[in-house]
C-alpha cells in the first residue's frame, strides 16, 4: 500500500488547528501515480490545435496539483503554494461569462474571495498570498500603476543595493530553475540580477523595441505572405507564424516553416517543465517524464545558432563582448521568444480569431462590432488583452530591512484592467477609444519605464510596438482575404466546430480549425471597361478577343512604351484592391534640415526632399523598373519630329477595349466612381458642375472680359483658355477652351451646356455646329491634361503636399501634435513628389508621351 518507499508521518504545523498528524505516502508507485495525468499527456505530445478547452496542459497540471492539495493543503510553504496554484488553475479553466453584475468570471471571484475584508466583506485591493507568509497581491489599479511607476527606482544600481530585486517568477507561477543551465542566476531573464539585466536590456530594445530590426510594412508583408494561397489556419500554425516573424527580429534567423514547428515542439518542452516544484527535476524519473534531458540538448543547440547570427545584428554594440555574455543574452533572447512574446502574441491573436466564432462571442461582442471593420481592429485587440490578459501578473521581491525577511510583491495585472474605479464596465467587453487604452492599459507593464524604454532599471515590455503590430496586422490581413465576400470573414472562413462547442475561459481560447471556402469569392469586376463590349454577340465578341490576342495594337509601340507596359505587367499585383485602405505607419524621421538631402528644381523655385520616412526601402523590383524607365528615356527620347505622324489607331471602340483588357485588364485598380456619359451635352454639363472640371467653374465673364467670343446667354462657364498659349506637335490641335452653361432650371441641377470656345480655331461652337462633337472632345482632352498637370501635379503634388511634408519634416520633432496631425495629409509624398521629376515631365517619359505639348514646351 505504500509503495516500494515504504511511509511516513508527518507533524503538523500551522495548519487550521495548529496541532495534529498528517500521514503521507511516498515512493516511486505513488509519485508515479501522483504524475499521471502530465504521463499520459505527454505520452501523446502537444495538442495545441484540437484540445477544446483550450487548457489541456492546465487541465492535467490541475488534476496533479489537487491530489497534492489533497496532501498538503493548508500547511507550510511549498504545498500551501501548489495547492493555492491548483485552485487558480481550476478557476481560470472555467468559462468566461458576461461580466454583468453578478456574473464575474470564476478567476475574478478567486481574487475577490482572497483580498475582502473578513468583517465589512469590502474589496481591499490587497491579498497575503499565494504563498503562506510574506507576500502581497496588488489587484487595484492606482496601487499597480503606482508600483510599476516605482519599481526602476527600486531596483538599484547593482546587484545588492537596490530596494526591491526581482526573482525566477512569470506571472504569478514560481518556475523551476532546472530549465536555465546556461544562466548564472538559474532562471529566466525576466528575474536576472540588476547588473545582467543592464547589459541585456538595451540590447534587445535594440532589436525589438521602436526603430529595432523591422518596421510596420515589413510586417504587414509578413502577414500578407502568410494568407497568400492558404487554405486552412489552427492555433498552431498561428504560433508557427509568429515564431518565425520574432526570430528574424530577435536574431536575423529567417526560418522555414519546419524549424519554425521543431521550435514550437521545444518550446512545449520547456513549458511542460517550469512550473515543477524547485527540487522535483532532480528526480530523473521525473526528468524524463517531462523530456527535460532531451529538451535542454535542443535550447544548448538554438542558444550556439543565436550566438554568431547576435553578432551580425548587433556588430557594434557587442564588438568585444565574452562568450559567456554572449550566453547570457542568447538565453534572455530564447526566453523572450519561448515565453514572452512567442507565447503571449500567439495567445492573443488566437482568442481575436476565437471570439466572433464563438458562443461567448455572439452573445457578449458589441451588437456593433464586426472584426471586417479594419478601422476597429487596434480598439479589438486591446480590448481583447485587457478582458483575457496573456500575462496576468508582475512579480518582484522587496528587501528585507533590520533583519526582516524579504517580502514577494505581485502585481495583478489581470484585474487592475478591470478595476470598476478606472474602467467603467470594466468585466463586461466594450471596445473603447484608443486614447483610453493608451491612458490606463498596464497589459504590458507600460508604466515600469526608468526613464526610457531601454535603460538598464527598465521591465515594461520593450517588444509592445512589435507585438502590437503582428496583431493587428495578421488580424487585417486575415479580413482582407474576404475582401470580395458578402458576409465577410465568417462567410468564407468556415469553422469546423460550432459556436457553442468553442470555449472561452480567462486564460485560453479552444481549440478549432478554420477553413477557406473558395465558393463563396464574388467574380471580381473587370475594370478595364469590357462591360462596354456587351451590345456583341457571344461570337462576335470570341473573334474579337482572338483577332486582338494574335495582333494587339499595343504591340506596335514604340520601345519606351513597351517597356513601360512590361514593367507594369510584372510589378503591379493582379487583382490589387488593397491600396485603398493601405494603413499608414507611424514612421517619424527626426526634425532635421533636408538641405543636403533635397533636389533644387531648375524651375519654380522647388526643392524636393529626397528621402522618405514613409518608404524606407523600396522593393527590387520597384528600384530596378525605376532604372530601366529612366534608362530608356535617356536612349529613346522623343523630339519633336520623332514619331509624332506615326499614329497607331485602333479600327473600332471595341478594338480598343479588348486591347486595353488583353494587355492591362488584371493590373487596373478598381474603380470607385463611375461615369457612364461623358459625351452627351447632359453629361459634359454635369462634368461642369459635379465632375473634375467643376474645379474651375465660376461665373461666366463678358467678351471684354474674357478678351475672346463668348456664348450667348451663359451664367456659368469652366475657364481653360490659359492652356491655348503652350504649343502641341503637329498632328494635335492646341488644348485650351471655356465651356459655357446657362440658367440652372433649380434643384440643384446643371445648365444646359450652350457652347465652347476653342483656342485653336479662335471660335465658339455650339451643339447645332458640325464640329459639336470634335469640340467636346478637344475641351475634356483640355481638361484632362489640365487638371493633370497643373491642378494635381503641381499645386497639390509640388507645392502643397512637397512644401507640407518638407515644413512639418524641417520644422517639428517626431512627437510635436501638430506633425502627428499633418502625418495623414502628406504621407508617402515625399518619395512621388521626387520619382515626378524624372519619371514624368522629362521629354521622352510618361507625360510627354501622354500629351501633346511639343519638346520646348515640355523643356523650357
């Protein structure tokens, strides 16, 4: 009975009756038994992805810790610990609930019960435990907050002076110091000493942290690339991702999607050994239980590959550092990646994915909310680590002084964001302004900054803005692919449990697959016009499509123009319909004088900005067609008298929009406004007044005033003349004209148009004139080219967002509210405003080929 150890009895101290026996059992057939559960866990591996309650591992280190609790409750030390840490586990495996009064998560209901005041039952804030003398538990968030503000301080200079230290603790778990051979204090960097923790801590904000080793668009492309033909995603591809994303960050290690995975398996072996007693993983039964042996073969092999790749990324700043710190920050880097944000991020963007499929979801999302609202997404996911926090708790130690003990200090992160005090509503789920979340969110320990975000005595999380991104990014990208969905990403990512059958506890989100349902994608919309060919016949319109797939006019361009449609074919995404909603980084360059980084125009008085914070680096791709463009306008510019006779005309309207769909259709952007007419008088009215060239109308003026003939009877008239004094080549007519509108009939509605005026003929035309139509055409062509080159090239190109951007750039800091403010309106202009110069207006580029003004026009 028991066992082959034989048995003992105990003397009980401390216990509720301060007196008394307790008899135990030991040896290896009860130890074995005690164990169980973790056995046959591990016997079948990690089930990250199709364990339902999202707590496998917690559920069997539960089950093992009540046996010991039924042991060892209420008495001394360890066992009173363990058996406070199994009854937190079974709480916070429960289900989460509305967060109505009344009906509190279980975990909040654990800490409510432990920190009342026995006789008036009001919330104290504070709890003596989880362990059995000298430690408190701060649940209030004036009290955290403070604490946190408080700790660089505390923490000292050395190893020895500082008030308070911190220890081997994650969260509110004690951790077994066996998994940290390789580090002197024998645990996780997160409790290293004062002196390591300065060498270490600025060194990853270096890495991780604001301007570290990656930006926002990297990211996002990381995302993007991760949807790009997938058809199914679980919890453990997720944290495959993620695992990759922070290597590359951390160390510069691009890894495949199977070193990603064997990471994860280590990962999961490090995990199934930190939360043994101290002593326990002595015992090699246990030790191989768990794996531990094989485990830390593994770490000794990642911790010697992050070591030289260190190197690489941080050359300078680790040029003469020992091997042994090489160790150490390879080991606090492995931490950051196995247990901060290797498994807080993985965590959090699962329980965003788990919430609206979910039955906890549907009855406890904002009625409002819908996760395809990209907008909402940064709002959702602070929402999401506030309500199901991926780290719960701050620990440290404050010395003893006079002879005390020390005494272990938790901040409870969890329920400081629900303080009813600071957060109204605060256990229910409601999505709030992001000035809120920035003003009171601790999640990640945003106040312990001593001063800056990587000083030595500082312990927020120095990756917040990397994980922050991965988040939202990876969420965008996900909706985005149910772009073209009705119904959104629930209708075309399909759920392989039902809602009710997908729980959500404090801690964790369960265990589902999604899978992408190609059938419910809408047939995008063909943006280059087809829809015009609709009036042919079926065969018609096949012997058209085959007539302009064996000789497509655009073949027969010159050579510019023909390098200009490859480079557009191969650089610009079919089917692109993202670019409108395209998030702006918060990427601030510091204010500084741009005189050595500019272009002075010969012209105008211009001066361009050379660099862009908003376009660090520039694809290949990009750069390369830039050259090319610019490569082939030097060797095939066009003068004058080149090739401006050699016309090249389709044979029909319909040629020329099978040929525009044959050589241009996949690559066009979509179009968010259409005008069907265009040619009519009724529509060359409403283009007067509500269209582009609404933008010079004003009143019409007298013949004096105008100094040219002007329509009877005109109220109205849109103004181009000035364009009459640039001259064209020679087979086009000059541009410039005034088009003349009479009495508005009310309602909000367009004169009829009454005339134009032509420069070119020096003549008004009316719509009884038989050049009527030619007149028309000529004024939009003017308003075209006009609107083009003037209005938005270079009013709003050239001198409003240039002299905006380069103002805001030369004149304010990166956190001065008025630049922040401007960010939006000259964002990404700098680097098109430059590109114009060259790959615009020069004879020989797009807009000399475009229009029709002559080699000196262009030139002088």
């Amino acid at each position: 009975e028991g066992g082959e150890g034989g048995g003992s009895s105990l003397e009980g101290r401390e216990g509720r009756d301060g007196h008394g026996t307790v008899s135990v059992m030991v040896g290896d057939r009860v130890e074995m038994l005690l164990f169980s559960d973790q056995r046959e866990l591990m016997a079948t591996g990690r089930d990250r992805d199709t364990d339902n309650n999202g707590g496998g591992w917690i559920s069997a280190a539960s089950g093992t810790l009540a046996k010991l609790a039924n042991y060892f409750a209420d008495k001394v030390g360890t066992p009173y610990y363990y058996s406070q840490m199994a009854s937190y586990a079974l709480a916070a495996a429960k289900g989460a609930r509305s967060g109505d009064e009344g009906d509190k998560d279980e975990i909040v209901n654990w800490f409510l019960k432990r920190q009342r005041d026995p006789v008036t039952g009001a919330d104290t804030g504070e709890w003596s435990g989880p362990q059995v003398r000298n430690q408190t538990l701060y649940s209030s968030h004036s009290e955290v907050v403070k604490r946190l503000a408080e700790l660089g301080e505390g923490l000292g200079t050395n190893n020895h002076n500082g008030k308070c230290y911190r220890a081997n603790w994650l969260g509110i778990q004690r951790l077994n110091s066996a998994p940290w051979p390789e580090a002197p204090w024998k645990g996780i960097a997160l409790g290293a000493p004062q002196e390591d923790h300065a060498f270490i801590r600025p060194l990853i904000t270096k890495l991780v942290g604001p301007g570290g080793k990656w930006d926002r668009t990297w990211v996002r492309e990381q995302a993007e690339e991760f949807f790009k033909g997938r058809m199914g995603i679980n919890k453990g591809d997720i944290g495959v991702w993620v695992t990759r994303v922070l290597h590359k960050v951390h160390v510069g290690i691009t890894l495949t999607e199977a070193e990603g995975e064997e990471f994860m398996d280590m990962q999961w072996g490090m995990i199934k050994a930190i939360a043994f007693p101290e002593g326990s993983l002595k015992n090699q039964r246990i030790r191989d239980m768990v794996g531990l042996d094989e485990t830390l073969a593994k770490k000794a092999r990642w911790l010697e590959r992050y070591k030289p790749a260190l190197l690489l990324m941080l050359p300078d700043e680790l040029n003469g550092t020992s091997d042994d710190q090489m160790t150490h920050l390879a080991s606090a880097l492995f931490d950051s990646l196995a247990f901060a944000g290797g498994a807080s991020v993985p965590s959090v963007i699962w329980f965003c994915m788990a919430l609206p499929y979910s039955e906890w979801g549907e009855t406890n999302l904002p009625e409002d909310f819908s996760l395809d609202t990209v907008s909402t997404i940064p709002s959702y996911v602070y929402e999401t680590m506030r309500r199901f926090p991926p780290v719960g708790t701050l620990p440290y130690i404050e010395r003893g002084v006079n002879g005390a003990p020390d005494h272990d200090v938790m901040l409870n992160i969890q329920m400081a964001q629900r303080d009813p005090s600071v957060w109204e509503n605060g256990d229910k789920f409601v999505i709030r302004s992001m000035a809120e979340y920035h003003t009171k969110f601790c999640g990640f320990a945003d106040f312990a900054n001593s001063p800056n975000l990587g000083s030595a005595n500082s312990h927020s999380c120095p990756g917040k803005d990397l994980a922050f991104a991965m988040m939202t990014s990876f969420l965008t990208e996900f909706v985005r692919t149910a772009d073209r969905v009705d119904g959104g990403h629930k209708q075309i990512w399909v759920c392989d449990r039902p809602p009710s059958e997908i729980s959500i506890s404090a801690f964790a989100a369960g265990g589902f697959a999604l899978t992408y349902d190609v059938t419910q994608l809408v047939q995008e919309e063909d943006q280059s016009g087809m829809d015009m060919l609709d009036e042919l016949t079926s065969a018609e319109r096949s012997l058209l499509m085959e007539r302009v797939s064996a000789t497509n006019k655009f073949d027969e361009c010159n050579a510019n123009t023909a390098l200009f449609i490859k480079i557009v074919q191969k650089i610009v995404k079919p089917g692109n319909n993202k670019q409108a909603s395209k998030d702006v980084r918060a990427v601030f360059f510091n204010k500084q004088s741009y005189a050595d980084s500019s272009w002075s125009a010969p012209f105008g008085g211009f001066r361009f900005i050379t660099c862009d914070e908003d376009e660090e680096r520039e694809s290949r791709i990009s750069a390369l067609a830039q050259m090319l463009m610019y490569a082939a306008s030097k060797r095939w510019d066009l003068k004058e008298d080149e090739q401006e006779d050699r016309l090249i005309w389709f044979e029909s309207p319909a040629e020329g929009v099978a040929s525009m769909h044959q050589t241009f259709g996949p690559h066009l952007p979509p179009q968010y406004n259409e005008w069907d007419d265009v040619v009519t008088d009724e529509g060359m009215a409403w283009l007067c007044v509500a269209g582009c060239a609404g933008w010079h109308l004003t009143k019409a003026r007298t013949e004096d005033e105008a100094g040219h003939a002007v329509v009877e009877g005109a109220v109205m008239e849109v103004d181009m003349t000035y364009m009459g004094q640039y001259k064209t080549r020679g087979s086009w007519i000059r541009y410039g004209g005034a088009a003349y509108l009479g009495q508005s009939p009310g309602d909000g509605l367009p004169g009829p148009l009454l005339g134009i005026y032509l420069c070119h003929y020096d003549a008004v035309f009316r719509p009884s004139d038989d050049k009527w139509e030619h007149a028309k055409c000529a004024f939009r062509s003017t308003v075209t080219t006009g609107l083009t080159l003037k209005d938005h090239l270079c009013t709003v190109h050239w001198i409003k967002a240039n002299g905006l951007g380069m103002a805001a750039r030369e004149a304010t800091g990166p956190d001065h509210p008025i630049r922040r403010l401007l960010k939006p309106h000259y964002y990404n202009t700098a680097l098109i405003n430059f590109k114009s110069k060259d790959m615009l207006l020069p004879p020989g580029q797009f807009a000399y080929r475009t229009f029709a003004f002559t080699y000196a026009v262009v030139v002088y």
